[in-house]
C-alpha cells in the first residue's frame, strides 16, 4: 500500500517517522513535485496541500484530512471530487480544545481581565462573579468535538446549551437546532463557543444582529473557524461594550493582519490558532483503524462535501 503525506505547518520528519512505523508494510512518501509519476498513493494525508499535489495522483481510495476542519481542503481546486475525505474526529483534541475554553471561561466569568488591569494601577477593588453552575456555556456545533466539551462543561456543574444545524440529544445538555431558534439560544448565554465548521451557511452566522442577541456581558469564544464572525461587527460590539470580552484563536485571515483593530482592544485575548493541534499518536491511530477498515470494506464517517463538514 502506497501512502502520500503533506502538512504544511506540521513537523514532517515526525510525521513521516510515525506513519512509517504504524504502517510498516506501506511504502510512505513525502509529496514533492520530484516525486516519480509513476508512484501513485492509495491514501493521502494532507495538511493545506498545494494545488499541484493531485495532477499526478490517480489512485487515491480516500484522502485523510489532518484537521478537523475541512475548509481548506474542500475549497482546493483541482481536488478529485470523486476521492472520499474524511477528517480527524476528534482523535486526541478534546482534553486540549476543553483547556483552551475553559481558560477563556474562567479569565471572564472570575474577573481576571479587571484584576490584570487593576493591577498596573495597584487597585484593590473586588468584583462579584457568578457561580458556575449558574453560569450558561454555549457552544455552537456539536460535532465530534463540541459534543465532548458540551458535556465535559455539564460534568462540570455548569449549565450548558448547544446549538447546531440539525437536532442533537445530548445528557445534560439542552440543545437547540436550526436558524429559528438561534437568536433565543444567543440571549441565554453568558458564554458563547464557536464550533462550527466553516461552510457557506455559516459564513458570518455571528452578523451584527445575532451579536445583539447576546446578554450584555456575555464573552465569545470562536475556537471554531474565523469566517463564522463578521469581524467588523464583532469589533463594534466589542468597542461599544455590548460584549464583555473576546478570546479569539481563529480569524478570516491568518496570521491576522497588523493593522487589524482586534489586536489592539484591551478586552480581546488573541491566539495564533493553537486552541486545539493535531496529535501525530492520536490522528494515526484513527487513521490506521479507518485504514483498515476501508480495506474491509467496512463504513468510514466521510465528510460531506455539500455540507462542508
Ligand atoms: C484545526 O484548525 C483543525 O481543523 O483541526
């Protein structure tokens, strides 16, 4: 069996180590464009590939997304739309996804961003803040990931909602479905998480009137994909206090540009998307098993590229 690699971002000689040794009878190369045309793969894993990787490949059974979100992918062209996708679920990125929420969770909701400015000031000045378990997480998207967190947060004491584009049951969690019911789900909560996937339905869902739905003190999350905020919307409801306070891994344009009005708001927290990485163990170990099972003949979940996810 013939395996392709390409991530662009991720450590190569790591992954190419790891993948010829959960494979060993499988011959793994790394994509180039000196790569013999006559090498054809049976499965590639890709990162960001470029555009040229797929002229020369005419035998791929499946391509194995090394993300969860498969925006990037989808929207390459030249992508064999024939050859099934299918993206990390979940595989290792809960506990890592969970950390980075909760962090955003606990910076607000105890008070830390008033503490940190109270501090270069010297001033003693308690805040009150509310207990967890009146606390109201939201997250939208309860795919493989959103699930976990949404119920890691209940198991917490929190109180946890979920909203998501088709009907979901979740223990502990009250989940709410479809654009009729999002504006009602944006004003109960006192923290609203990205999850969503990017797709042309979710591109700018968070539009300056869905903004406005939420509780004046409410705290965003997006761990999700940048194009689901309208930045420019999400700038001004942070700039005329609608909103308390954002923490922020993704954007439309990454690195997000210097000149960018985000960088530079006191109650914004900016990371350079690492809320959640991929981890070479965990991703080869669904990966083999999906392997595996393909070869059998058995189901794989793939993604569905009229959806986007
Ligand atoms: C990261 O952005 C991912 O899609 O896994």
């Amino acid at each position: 069996m013939n395996i392709l690699f390409y991530a662009k971002g991720l450590d190569t000689e790591s992954w190419l180590t790891a993948i010829r040794s959960a494979l060993p009878d499988s011959d793994t190369q790394l994509w180039s464009e000196q790569l013999e045309e006559s090498w054809q793969a049976d499965y590639a894993l890709l990162w960001h590939p470029p555009v040229e990787l797929f002229a020369t490949q005419n035998s791929l059974k499946a391509i194995f997304n090394l993300g969860a979100g498969v925006d990037a992918l989808l929207r390459l062209p030249g992508r064999p739309s024939e050859v099934p996708i299918i993206k990390l679920r979940n595989a290792g990125m809960d506990p890592w996804m969970f950390d980075y929420i909760l962090y955003g969770v606990l910076h607000f909701g105890r008070n830390f961003d008033r503490y940190r400015q109270q501090q270069q000031q010297q001033l003693w000045q308690p805040h009150p803040s509310t207990a967890p378990n009146v606390r109201c997480i939201g997250i939208l998207g309860l795919g493989a990931l959103g699930q976990t967190i949404a119920q890691r947060f209940s198991q917490l004491g929190y109180r946890v909602q979920g909203w998501s584009r088709g009907p979901k049951c979740i223990e502990g969690v009250d989940t709410y479905s479809g654009l009729d019911y999002l504006d009602d789900f944006l004003g109960r909560c006192d923290v609203v998480v990205n999850l969503l996937p990017a797709t042309a339905q979710t591109f700018h869902l968070l539009n300056a009137d869905r903004l406005a739905q939420l509780r004046h003190d409410a705290v965003l999350i997006n761990a999700g994909r940048g194009t689901t905020v309208d930045p420019d919307a999400l700038n001004d409801a942070l700039a005329l206090g609608r909103l308390r306070g954002a923490l922020l891994d993704v954007f439309h344009t990454e690195p997000l540009p210097a000149n960018h009005p985000l960088w530079a708001r006191q109650n914004v927290i900016i990371t350079p998307h690492i809320a959640a990485p991929t981890l070479i163990k965990d991703a080869l170990e669904q990966i083999t098993a999906d392997i595996q099972s393909l070869e059998q003949g058995l189901f794989v979940p793939r993604v569905d590229s009229t959806l986007g996810y």
